[in-house]
C-alpha cells in the first residue's frame, strides 16, 4: 500500500514534502517555536573542493573580506558522524543527504554510507562526481543509495569552463557509467541518478542541452535551481534581527555578471528542457517551479520571494564538518553535537529563539532567493 500511494504521489507531481506539511505546520503554529522530530538531515562532511564554480557561494567568499575564516576546528571523523546517525535513527530521521564541498574527498565516506542505508535511511548524495571509483560505484550500489545527484552545468565546454577544471565534465560522465554498469551487474535500480543544474547567466542559452546529456547516459531525472543570492543591504537588514554568518566561509552576494540573464532566452530554454524531457520520457523539475511572467522577477527585483513564509527550521536542518548545527541558508548556530546531543540543540533555547523571530518576520530579507523556498502553497498555509 505504501509503495502504491508513492507512485500515485509521483503521478500526481507530489513529492513527500508536499504531503507532510500538517507535520510541521502545526508544530509552526502551535508549539510556540519548539518542532517535531526533524524529518530531514543535510551532513556536510567537509567544505574541501577541488573544483572552482563560478556561482559556488564558497569559492565567492575568498574575495569577500567580511566572509568569516575557515574554521580551525578538526573535521568530524567517520566515527563521530556513525554515532550522530545512531542519534538519528532514535527521533526517527527518515531522510539524511550527504554533500560538502565535495564528499568524496571525505576518506572512508563509504563506512558512512554503510552505516546510514544499514539504519534504513533515504540517503542522497550531492557529488561533483570527480572522484568516484568503481571501488566507489560497487559501494553504492551494494548499500542500495538511494539517489546520487551529479552537479552538471551545460555541454562538456561551457561546464568545464564554469567548474574551472578541464575535465569536470568527462569525470561526471565516467562517474555515471561507472555507477550504471554497478547497477547492471547487481540487476539492481538503485541508486536512482540526477543531474542537477543551477541556471544562471553563464548557462542560460544551454540548460536544455543537459536534458540530451542526460538522455545519452540513461538518466531519468534532471532538476534545475534558480541561484540563490542577495545583497549588502538585505544582509544588514537580517543582522539587526539576529546574527548570522558567523559559522560558514562563504559569501551569497554574487556578481553581476552572473545573475544578469536574458529572461526571454532563458524562459526559451526552460521551454525546450521541458519538449525534450517529454520526448526522451526523461522527469525534469525547477526549484522553484517559476511561472514565464516570475523568471525576470527571480533575477532583477530583489524584493520578490517564490514563498512568503518559511517552513524549513520546522522539519529539516543542517550539520557542518565541525559539528555545529545551523538551520539553513541562514547559518546561525545551535549548537555543537560534540559539546551536547542533537536531541537537545533541535529544540534548544538558541533553536526556539530562531524559529520564533523566523515566525515573526515570516521571512528575513535574507531569504528572498533562498534554494528552499520552493513550494508555493507555503505561502497559502494558514498561520
């Protein structure tokens, strides 16, 4: 019954964020800023990169000198990440995603793996796909993973020009054929594989271009993100609220050059990604789902938000590779898994004095273009 009602669900275009919504929406409402157990999990297991993204908020913090310094602390280890996921399966998690900087360059990454799919967890990972191995790939495939996300940008130029390495693309590439052929070996469909791509002015003429990669190396899924960014004074305006940007070495004002798209060519090819999904039977999703008339909006009025309420800090939230908990985008921290348990930061004092001027504010003006406001009905639920 369960698996009948997910397929339905896929039919219908739902995803499991859509259905849970009482979940959180009561605790919004009426437990004066404590939360439910967390449905979701984002561990970053480290902020090492070996690539150099244009639009990644990481690499744009090196020119921003009130970006805060990296951090000093030591990374979690493998073992200490194991026990914060035995911590998980007690409040009955139902989903962690692994991502980074790139996570593959976390050694021993798939004991970490073992460990969550062992705990029956939805696991995602979010990878450049640089460094997998078919070391790797049997790994994966023999923890039954279930949805790995490569991060592709356009044809094999344009993406190893955006990335900044010169052969990003074709270890994307190998990276996926290596995985399908693990898969096949195994009989196996997991893990489910995604090319994600973030739109922006550097690859506006070819997103739909990733949609005939996709088809190429027999991928079903491709999702597209809209930037996330902001400005000085939307920065100033949420600080006189609350703190923030005091945990993570990266900085959202991005340049111009970046976020200044054509809206008309752009909604073109948003057009064509959607003909070609449907001609390849290939699944395409955009976060958000902008309508035509809210492209140019998304880019050039720094007042419009897809939702005007946030939900997130209600069911989801976020480990960095030091143990601090902070609860999104806004990187305000909670508190440190090595000093307490994660059951005691989720509904904390820190947590609840966030969630309650997130409540009153309904949104800060930092949030605007945050990646996670993507569920229009949000803005219809009644508070």
């Amino acid at each position: 019954m369960k698996t009948f009602a997910k397929k339905i669900a896929r039919k219908l275009g739902l995803r499991f964020d859509d259905l849970v919504w009482p979940y959180y929406w009561a605790a919004y409402n009426f437990l004066g800023g404590k939360a439910f157990n967390p449905l979701k999990i984002t561990i970053e297991l480290t902020y090492g990169c070996n690539l150099r993204c244009k639009m990644c908020p990481l690499e744009n913090a090196k020119a921003d000198e009130h970006t805060p310094a990296p951090n000093s602390q030591k990374e979690l280890s493998i073992d200490e990440l194991q026990g914060f996921v035995n911590d998980l399966k007690k409040l009955k998690v139902k989903s962690i995603l692994l991502t980074g900087g790139e996570p593959f360059i976390k050694k021993d990454i798939e004991k970490l793996i073992a460990k969550i799919k062992e705990n029956n967890f939805y696991c995602c990972i979010l990878s450049n796909g640089y460094f997998i191995t078919e070391y790797h790939a049997k790994k994966l495939v023999d923890a039954k993973v279930d949805l790995i996300s490569f991060s592709m940008d356009g044809p094999q130029a344009l993406h190893n020009k955006i990335r900044g390495v010169d052969d990003s693309f074709e270890k994307i590439c190998q990276s996926i054929k290596l995985i399908q052929a693990e898969k096949k070996r195994a009989h196996s469909a997991l893990p489910r594989i995604i090319l994600n791509c973030t739109i922006s002015a550097l690859n506006q003429e070819h997103i739909s271009e990733i949609v005939d990669i996709a088809h190429e190396l027999g991928v079903e899924l491709v999702d597209y993100m809209y930037l996330f960014y902001t400005n000085p004074e939307k920065i100033t305006a949420t600080k006189s609220v609350m703190a923030v940007g005091s945990l993570k070495p990266e900085s959202q004002i991005l340049p111009e050059s970046i976020k200044k798209i054509d809206a008309q060519k752009l909604i073109q090819e948003v057009n064509r990604a959607r003909n070609k999904a449907k001609e390849y039977n290939i699944s395409i999703g955009f976060n958000p789902p902008l309508k035509d008339s809210e492209i140019e909006k998304r880019f050039f009025d720094d007042s419009f938000s897809f939702s005007s309420k946030c939900f997130y800090p209600w069911f989801e939230t976020r480990l960095d590779p030091y143990g601090n908990v902070y609860p999104c985008s806004l990187d305000v921290p909670m508190g440190n898994i090595r000093k307490m348990p994660f059951s005691q930061i989720w509904n904390g004092a820190q947590y609840i004095d966030f969630r309650n001027k997130l409540k009153q504010h309904k949104l800060l003006p930092m949030c605007a273009k945050c990646c996670k406001l993507v569920y229009r009905y949000w803005s219809k639920l009644p508070t």
